[in-house]
C-alpha cells in the first residue's frame, strides 16, 4: 500500500459537499472581496480561539508582518525568533525592516528555549516571536515572564498549531496577537493562501485593519501607508465550513501520534517528539530524530511511504540569511536538528490501514 505524506485531495472528499456549497455561495453573491463571509469567518474564529478580534489576511506571512508593522516595529529593531522555524518566521520579520535574532530551540520539543532568551535581548530588541513549531505550543508563561520583565511584546507564530492548547487556553490568547496561516497543507487549510492575526487588544486590531487595506476604513480616505492583503470571500466561506471540524481533525491527527508514540518507543536510532505534560499538541507533523535518517527515509520511500523533512537547511545557513552573521556552527542545535529530522505521514484523513503500512515499514528498517 502505497502512502503519501499528504493527501491534500482526500481532505476535500471528507467534506466536499459542504465545500462546494460554500463557493457556490460566493459565486453566485456578486462579492468577493471584504464581504460577508470574511466578517463571518473573522468572528468565528476569534470566538473559537477565545480572542476579541480576527483580521484575517493574505497569508500567514503577512500576518505576522503586519503585526510587526502594527507594533511599530521596523528598521534598526531586533525581534527573538527560534532558530529553528520555518524561514517566513524570519523573513516577515525582515519584511518589516527589523533584524530576527535566533535563539536555540529545546533539542526535545523543538520550541524555543526560554533560558536562553534574555541573554540574546539588547536595548533594541521590540518583541519576542515563539513558534509553536508542529503543533506544540511554546513555554509561553515562561516566554511572557521575561518579556513583561524587559517592557516587550510577545507575538506568537501560531501558523502550525491552530486549537492547541497551553495550560488548557487556546494559543492566541496568552500574548498581546497571534498569526495564524491558512496555507492549504496546515491544519486549518484553505484552497489557497490565507492567513489571520487574533488578538484581544482593540487598538492593534484597528490598526491591522487599516494596514491591511491600503490604511483606509471608509473608501477613498487613506489614514496611512499601507498595503493591500485581504482573505478573500471564498476562501473565507471554505474556512468557515472547515472550522467545525477541526477539533475532531485534530482528535485523528493526536490518535495517529500516539499510535505512532507506542509503537516505536524504544526503536534502536530513533529519537521521538517530546510532549510537555501542559501541552495540548495538535500534531501538524510528527517529527523523529534519526541517527541514519538517510537510510531510514530510503526504507520507508522504498515501501511506499511518503516522508518530508521539516527543514533540511537551517534557516541562518540559507542564502537569504548568508551575510546574517551566523556563520556554520554557530546555532548548533538548529543545524543538528536540519540533518536529524524527518516527518512521517500525519494528516486527519490518514486511515488506520495507512498507520499500518507506516508503522511496519519503520519497524522493519530500525526493529
Ligand atoms: C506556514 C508558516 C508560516 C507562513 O505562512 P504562509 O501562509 O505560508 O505565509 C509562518 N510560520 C510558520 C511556522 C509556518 O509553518
């Protein structure tokens, strides 16, 4: 049996009905752009994160840009970011003219390590980004802590991580905004891009709005210098009939993972994702270590089962970052973490066949 990593496709099957009747609806209303379905989806999921507002955006990107912007936050700023992250992480704080500035993640749950923050915070550091990198939320009380104790913001990337819980609150609720992406593979996905900053803070919300449709709330009157990234209509509705279900996607995806969990605990080269006893994971991917994740990742390929790495280059080896600074060896932890990991299939729709076939190619190759 063969297994993808992803099966993108299958996740429009499970719902097509409701999904089709959500762009018809579009369709056939004549607006498609900051309409109805946008100011739907905005209200419900900020009320299913437990947050006062959503401004939902282009990207997940932008969100995390514009929150930046919204802050005040640009050229000659420095803002914390983990070393290990997906790269948007760092470029929407490039986009926004400040510096990022790495700090090494826990090698365990791959989140940022909170001891090791304010020895990287100076005189301009404006704001500290914890990503809940896969799924796991970060120390952010912990995280918070020190950011209340230097007068700075902390601005989640919560991109991976949609419903996961922190000491039982939802992400997006225990710091001053959090970006979500709606890019189609994550866990609240559109059929295209999208994103949405949710915060509780009223003016920040204000100001996002204005940032992101050319600075202006009533047609033709620009208050300031903006830009334009808007969710649009249609994908708004189809975000709105996906909502409902994410909890039980998330239910599937924490099943998989334990499966996972059980099976290969104790396997000879393999390292397992750790879970913190007041995480709420929600396992956009499940990530092992792997001593030999070449010949692992061969075996598996070999018996039908997709496998990606999540990131083979770390981000400050990347050409964007070349002339940053951080030449080889200087985040350690992040470049053991690029040549170590490797992400087994996970996804709502994984059938309890599909964990078979992953379960037995893996034991196969390291039992
Ligand atoms: C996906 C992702 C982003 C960016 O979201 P886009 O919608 O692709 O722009 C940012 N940070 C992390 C950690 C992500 O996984």
């Amino acid at each position: 049996m063969k297994v993808p990593f992803l099966d993108l496709h299958a996740g429009y099957l499970a719902l097509r009905e409701e999904i089709d009747a959500a762009c018809h609806r579009v369709l056939s209303s004549g607006r498609y752009l900051l309409g109805p379905e946008l100011e739907g989806f905005e209200a419900e999921f900020a009320e299913y994160c437990g947050a006062a507002h959503c401004v939902a955006v282009g990207s997940g990107c932008d969100a995390l840009e514009l929150s930046l912007r919204a802050l005040g936050i640009g050229d000659g700023d420095e803002v914390i970011v983990p070393s290990h992250t997906f790269i948007a992480s760092w470029l929407a704080i490039s986009a926004a003219g400040a510096v990022p500035v790495p700090v090494e993640p826990d090698e365990d749950t791959f989140t940022l390590d909170p001891e090791l923050i304010a020895a990287a915070i100076t005189p301009r550091t404006k704001a500290i980004m914890p990503v809940h990198l896969y799924g796991q939320p970060a120390d952010l009380d912990r995280i918070a802590e020190i950011a209340a104790a230097h007068g700075i913001p902390v601005l989640e990337d919560a991109a991976q991580a949609h419903g996961a819980r922190y000491r039982g609150n939802r992400v997006g609720t225990g710091s001053l905004a959090a970006s979500f992406s709606f890019y189609p593979g994550k866990n609240l996905g559109a059929l295209g891009d999208g994103g949405a900053v949710v915060t509780s803070d009223d003016d920040l919300a204000d100001r996002l709005r204005l940032l992101r449709n050319y600075g202006s709330k009533v047609k033709y009157q620009h208050e300031i210098k903006a830009t334009n990234s808007r969710l649009d209509e249609l994908q708004a509705a189809v975000l709105r009939a996906k909502l409902p279900h994410l909890d039980d996607w998330n239910a599937r995806r924490a099943a998989v993972a334990k499966r996972y969990q059980d099976e290969f605990d104790g396997l000879p080269g393999l390292v397992l994702p750790k879970v913190e006893p007041w995480a709420e994971h929600v396992w956009h991917l499940f990530v092992v270590r792997a001593a030999q994740r070449e010949r692992l990742r061969d075996a598996l390929d070999e018996a039908g089962v997709g496998t990606l790495i999540h990131y083979p280059v770390a981000v400050h080896r990347s050409g964007a970052y070349a002339d940053a600074g951080w030449p080889a060896g200087s985040l350690p932890i992040a470049e053991r973490l690029a040549s170590r990991v490797l992400s087994l299939p996970m996804g709502p729709q994984l059938s309890d066949e599909a964990v078979d076939a992953v379960v037995s190619a893996v034991r196969g190759c390291l039992g």
